[in-house]
C-alpha cells in the first residue's frame, strides 16, 4: 500500500471508529490496517477528537490497561441535548396526538430512526461510564430505542417477553405488579439470554408507576444479574413516587387535557 497522507489516514480512522461505536481499538490494530507508525496513528487521534469536540459528535475514550486501547462514544453535548428535548416537547404537545382515553400517540417518534438515534446518543451519553453488559427492554415499543442504545455501547441487546416460545427452550417466567393499574403481568425470559453476574441497563419508552422496572429488576435476581442503571423516555409526573428509584428520563408528561386538547410536556433534565 502507498504511504497515506494524513487527511487520508483521518478520513480511514473516522470511518472504522464511527461504524464501530463502543468498539475497542488498540494502535496496533490501526497501524496493521493504515501501515503508520504508532506516534502518527495517536497524533491522528488527537485531530479526531479535536473534530469530534468542534462539532459536537461524540468523543473519544481511553481505555488503560495491557488489553485497553480507544473507543468512540456517540455522545453528544448538553447543549444539544436540550435541542433535542425541546423539539421532542414540542411534537409531543400537538393536540391531534390526544388518543382516546388520554393517551398519547408516538409511535412516530419511536420508530422514527433518525430521532431514535438522537434520544439514544442522550441514553449513551448519561450512561456509557456504567460499563453494561446489555441492553434489556420488553416489548414492543421500546425495543427501537433500546437497539440504538445497545448499538452505540457496543453490547448484546435482551427483549423480555410476556410469553414464552418454543425457540427460547427453558425459560424464567416471573410475576410483577403493573405500578399505574396494580395488574398481574408476566416477564419471560430464555436461560441462555443472559451470563451470570452481568451488569444490565434497563431502557424503555415509558413510566407510569414504574412496575414493569421493578419486574426487571427481580427478573434480574433470578440470573444473578444487576440493573446498574435505568432510562426511559417519558416519565408521567404521577404517582411522584415511583416503584423504582435511581432512574433517568428524558421527558416528564404533567397532564393531558382530552376534553381541551391540551398535552403538557416538559424536559426533565
């Protein structure tokens, strides 16, 4: 291979970082895939980050250690995450979204892909130092979220289901409350979903009571595994006090009005 220039070598590292979020790169590998010293290849980094930083698309991070290396976090700023909030809000707020019963409708948000991918860079960016195992949700709605969430921290993503099939072989099943109606729910969950002892982050689309966080967490038990942290994207204001403490969500649903037509909707951050 001929000698590369740097904008050359920069536009190569981009790539393989950005398609690879969450991905441990040591300088080896990239000095056996560019063929440049180790100096230049870190020199090259630093430019990349400066780039990253200049625009506000993510970070590098520094892994110590004999098997450490560097990785890209697809983070992005505060700043820019209030932008993204207050647009989220301001969807959100439309009275056409009013469902019968006082519900609302967003299902176009959650299988939106690119704004999926901003509210999971929001996830990454508050939880990436948790150093999870996986990703786990229950079906359905929060499964989009929760896959650009894995994707971006480079870790297996689990859907808990509310039935068992035959594909799952032996399974846990378990009993949880829901927190906001008090009803009897099941959450099943295949034995070669998950290894011992892992750390897990619980991600979903929405919280009323909290119960169905609550269920992960004891289903978790059952594998010996933690919920280190919890992200959802809507919380309701009530009940205040939810089943689950220690939880991060993006937005807070006050109230919605049906017969007015009024949805009210704010950043919780």
């Amino acid at each position: 291979m001929d000698k590369l220039q740097r904008n050359e070598r920069i536009g190569i590292l981009m790539k393989l970082l950005t398609d690879s979020p969450g991905k441990i790169f040591t300088l080896g590998n990239f000095t056996e895939i560019i063929g440049s010293a180790k100096s230049t290849i870190s020199e090259d980094i630093d430019i990349i980050q400066d780039i990253l930083d200049k625009f506000d698309l993510g970070m590098i991070v520094s892994i110590p250690g004999a098997s450490g290396g560097i990785k890209f976090i697809p983070s992005i700023s505060s700043e820019k995450a209030d932008f993204i909030t207050r647009n989220l809000c301001e969807e959100l707020s439309q009275k056409e979204r009013i469902l019968p019963g006082g519900f609302v409708y967003m299902l176009d948000i959650i299988y939106n892909p690119v704004k999926i991918e901003n509210i999971a860079r929001i996830f990454t960016r508050q939880f990436y130092k948790k150093d999870v195992d996986y990703v786990i949700t229950v079906e359905t709605k929060g499964i989009p979220l929760a896959f650009a969430t894995a994707r971006f921290l480079n870790v297996p993503l689990i859907i808990v289901r509310h039935y068992n099939e035959a594909t799952d072989g032996a399974s846990v099943n378990i009993n949880y409350v829901s927190g906001s109606k008090k009803k009897l729910q099941t959450m099943v969950l295949s034995l070669k979903s998950l290894k011992r002892n892992s750390k897990l982050l619980f991600i979903d689309d929405f919280m009323k009571g909290g119960g169905t966080a609550k269920g992960i967490m004891e289903l978790a038990k059952e594998f010996e595994c933690e919920v280190s942290g919890i992200g959802v994207l809507i919380k309701t204001a009530e009940p205040d006090r939810k089943l689950v403490d220690n939880y991060f969500s993006i937005l807070t649903l006050d109230t919605v009005d049906e017969e007015n037509g009024i949805i009210n909707i704010r950043s919780s951050r």
